[in-house]
C-alpha cells in the first residue's frame, strides 16, 4: 500500500482539529496532516498535549466503509506503527506499548494516539488518527514521568530524525501497518501489539471518569478490550480510560 501523501505545516492549532475541518468540509484524505507546532494540541481525555517545536504531530485523516466498531481497530495500527518508527532509532528492546495504544521507550511515555472520527455527509466514516511524537524533548509536568526518543538513542544513531522524515517514515510504518489489517484483519494486528505490550496479565488500576476499579489485567478480548478481573471474581471488559499497570 502507498503511504499517505504528507502535508507539514509551520504551525496549527491542532492537527486533529485541521483533519476535522476538512472532513467536514467532505475531503475524505487519505492525508497526513503533520505541524513542526501545535498552539492547542489535545491528548486524551480533554487532556492539553504539549506542542513545542522539535517533537512530532500528525494526523491521518482517512475515511472507512468499516463499522464504528471495527473502525476503532485503527488505534492498535497506530501505536504499532510508531513502535516500528522507534525501532529504527532506539534499541527495539525498550520500544513497548502500554494498552492501548501509549508507545513507551525504557518505560516511560514517548508517544501518544489520539483517534477521532465522523460521519461524511455524503456517508462513510472519516476517522482522524492523531499521533504526538517526543522525538527531541519530553514533555515536564506530565501525571507520569515522560521521555523523548533523543534520551535513548542507539549506539549508532546520532540525533533522532527531522519531523519531516519522522512523518514520512511514520506514515511508511502505518500503510504497512493498514494493508495487513485490510487484507488480514484484526487479529494478526492484535498479535502483533499483544507481543508487544506490557502488564497485560499482573495488577492493573483502571480510572473511568470519577470511579477507580482496581483487579488483576487478564489479556485483552478480541476487540481489544482490556479483560480486568475483580477482588469479587467478576470481569470488567475496560474499552476506554486510564489504566495504571503493576503495583500502586
Ligand atoms: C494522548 O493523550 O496520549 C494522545 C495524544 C495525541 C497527541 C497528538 S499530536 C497530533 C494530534 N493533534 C492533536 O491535537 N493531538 C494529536
């Protein structure tokens, strides 16, 4: 599959945000969408993502005759992808993914998906599958500690890659990522991530709006789910929301 045509902006206010306004405006993409800045980048969860110079931002904006639910099958290629982006700078070994779709490099969070989507007027879905890259700098003041690809650098990789290579390779990783999907389906992609995520089977604390469940993760479902097994022998399926893996 022929990676998505890309489109660098200086700066934005959001990458997702400009992908929504062209959906709306009935462009179907598939088009990257990628700014050296964001001035009102948005994370998770209504979360602000931090949008200084030097890190990558960029959003696919695509449009899918899938179902909503089969649709959000994105998210798991998007984190996929910038694993494999990583691999090529890092050390695979430190490359993972915390469920579902937080790439973590030596343990700590170095990339994040964002995915959004709509109805065309003209039907089918418009998805927007927005994906921050801290290629140079971490974010300070995040809940949890955050690196940056440039803090673990291999042995004979001198500088982390320009945003502009970092989306072409990017947007390289995710077709390849999107074809076996199409021509496979989901689950060789959930193979693929599962061997790649951690704390999918030890304790796992997952926050839901105001409630806090806290049990054993147990895998994930089919859908990708994550199974979460309660102090009172009951499963919770957990499709969205923060989950803290391993103790406290
Ligand atoms: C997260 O909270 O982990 C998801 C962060 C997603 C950030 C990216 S940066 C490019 C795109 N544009 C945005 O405003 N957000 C996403």
């Amino acid at each position: 599959m022929t990676p998505a045509p890309v489109l660098l902006f200086d700066q934005t206010d959001s990458t997702n945000a400009e992908a929504r306004r062209r959906a709306e405006a009935g462009e179907t993409g598939p088009l990257w969408i990628a700014a050296r800045r964001q001035t009102a980048g948005r994370g998770r969860r209504g979360r602000a993502w931090e949008s200084d110079t030097g890190n990558l931002f960029a959003t696919l904006l695509t449009t899918t005759r899938k179902p909503p639910a089969e649709a959000a099958q994105v998210t798991f290629l998007a984190a996929l992808a910038v694993a494999d982006l990583l691999d090529r700078y890092a050390p695979p070994s430190l490359v993972t993914i915390k469920w579902p779709n937080d790439v973590m490099l030596a343990g700590e969070k170095v990339a994040g998906v964002l995915v959004e989507s709509g109805v065309h007027a003209a039907g089918g879905l418009w998805l927007a599958v927005g994906i921050g890259v801290n290629l140079a700098h971490a974010p300070a003041g995040t809940e949890r500690p955050a690196t940056a690809l440039a803090q673990h650098l291999s042995a004979d990789v001198p500088a982390p890659p320009s945003v502009e290579v970092a989306a072409r390779e990017l947007a390289g990783c995710f077709a390849v990522w999107m074809e076996r999907w199409e021509t496979l389906g989901f689950q060789p992609v959930l193979d693929a991530w599962r061997a790649r995520t951690l704390g999918l089977d030890g304790p796992a604390t997952a926050r839901l709006g105001h409630e806090t469940i806290e049990g054993r993760a147990e895998g994930v479902a089919t859908d990708g789910a994550l199974r979460l097994r309660l102090a009172d022998g009951g499963l919770r399926l957990i499709s969205a929301g923060d989950v803290f893996f391993g103790e406290g």
